[in-house]
C-alpha cells in the first residue's frame, strides 16, 4: 500500500479503525471519515502522520463531497475507499419498530455508501482506477431476527456493489464487499463479554471464535491493493463460516424488554 491514498469511512472506532491501522502500518496515505471529530482526532494521532481526520456525516451529500476533496488533498489522489460507516437503531419486533429509526438506519448503511460511491468513484476513474471496499454484515445472508433495518440495509448495500462493479469496472475502478460475522468492537461488547448469547453464537460458528478487526483489516487491505486486481463484484464473508449455518437467537437478551408475545408479533393494546 505504499504510495496508495485511501480513505475510510467510520474510521473513528471498531473496524473502520482497524481497516485505518492495517492501512497506515501497509505504507498508505489514510483519510478517516466520521461523525464525531474528538474520536477522529484520537485514532488520528495514534495511527501516525499519514492519517488525517475529516469530520464528515456519509448522508449528508455536501459532507461526503467535501471529505472526498479534503482526502484527495491529503493523498494527492483517491486510490481507494473503504466505506465502513453503518450502524442500526432498529432492535426489536418488526410490529414494533419506530418508523423514524428504520428511516435513519437505511440512510445510513444504504444512501451514505451510495453517496460515498457517487463522489469518490470520479476520483478514482481520475488515479487511473481504483478499489472501493463496503462493509456490509453477516445479517445481509443470513436471519437476524429483530435487527428491523439493518440486513435489509446491508443487502441493499451488497446490490448496490455489485452494480457499481460492473458500471466501473470499464474504468478499472474494483468494487467489492466484505461480509463480516461477530467481530469484537465497543459496539459489541454485550456480546462477546460472554453469556448465552454468546453461546448461541459460537453453537452455529464452525470456526467458534470471536472475529477481531484485524480479520476484517487484512481482507479489505488485500482488496485495495494489486493482488486483488482481477477481483470485483464480490461479496466476501469473514465470519468463522457462521454463514453455512444460522444467524444468531437474541431472545435471551430481547424477550426481557419485548415479552415473549412481542417477539412473535403481538403488539399490546
């Protein structure tokens, strides 16, 4: 990755810190991209002189443009883009779930990686060609129940790759995705601190170990750089081989809160 200008989305914590680590550390000019500018600044400054923060919202168009450029100035170029911003606001019964968060949650995981694509895509087809790596989840193949908008979002996403794969694949810009299972962030920490659902996930994981981010780190820096050059419009898991089997049974954590009715559907009167 020497030499290379990247930028990633997320980039303040979990794996799209993780991708900025593997990245900067591979040699690359990296531009971190996210909402919260005092977390930006921290991984910044941990990760060295070749990491510059942007302060950016990825569904807010005039924003992602703007990080798109301040990336661009900070490398010279755009060689590649690791769209890592998502996240889900909708837990619990579909019967259930607040309108204004599924609305939020699909702007979030599909229109900010859309609007991430349209601006950074030019940039790209302007280095001679490039790589852009989404990360999607696990939820998008297999059945999350009670995650409300976040698979359908992230499968929304996986057909958006592939249709920009082959859109630009005529300027030599790949474009590919990354399907990661369990992976230990703050963002989980419920989770993997242990209990049953833990349990549950390690039950349906053939490999039944917790991902770490540099799982997810070493699979988008192979997609950036040259030996993946004749890959794209894939969808790649990284999850232990979860997905051969079942998504994971959150009633142990849910049925507390929602009832054992409300996780089937009955919405009390």
């Amino acid at each position: 990755m020497q030499g290379r200008s990247v930028m990633v989305t997320g980039g303040g914590s979990g794996i799209g810190a993780g991708v900025a680590a593997e990245l900067a550390a591979a040699g690359a000019t990296v531009t971190i991209v996210g909402r919260n500018a005092e977390r930006l600044d921290r991984v910044a400054d941990t990760l060295g002189d070749g990491v510059r923060a942007h302060s950016a919202d990825v569904t807010d168009e005039d924003q992602i443009a703007d990080a798109v450029a301040a990336a661009v100035d900070h490398g010279g170029r755009l060689d590649g883009v690791v769209a890592c911003a998502g996240g889900n606001e909708t837990i619990g019964p579909i019967a259930q779930l607040d309108t204004a968060a599924w609305r939020r949650t699909v702007e979030l995981n599909l229109t900010g990686t859309m609007l991430t694509i349209k601006h950074a895509a030019p940039r790209l087809v302007d280095a001679g060609g490039g790589s852009f790596v989404g990360i999607s989840s696990i939820a998008a193949s297999n059945t999350h129940r009670w995650f409300g908008a976040y698979g359908p979002s992230k499968l929304g996403m996986e057909m958006l790759l592939k249709g920009a794969a082959d859109e630009l694949g005529a300027s030599r810009v790949r474009v590919n995705g990354i399907r990661p299972g369990l992976t230990r962030t703050d963002l989980v920490e419920l989770i993997t601190a242990g209990g049953p659902l833990l349990e549950d996930y390690r039950e349906s994981t053939p490999l039944p170990r917790v991902g770490e981010v540099e799982d997810i780190a070493a699979l988008a820096a192979f997609l950036l750089s040259d030996a993946s050059s004749w890959i794209t419009g894939q969808i790649i898991n990284v999850d232990g081989g979860q997905s051969l089997r079942r998504g994971p049974d959150f009633t142990s954590m849910l049925e507390p809160a929602f009832g054992a009715d409300g996780l089937r559907g009955v919405v009390p009167e």
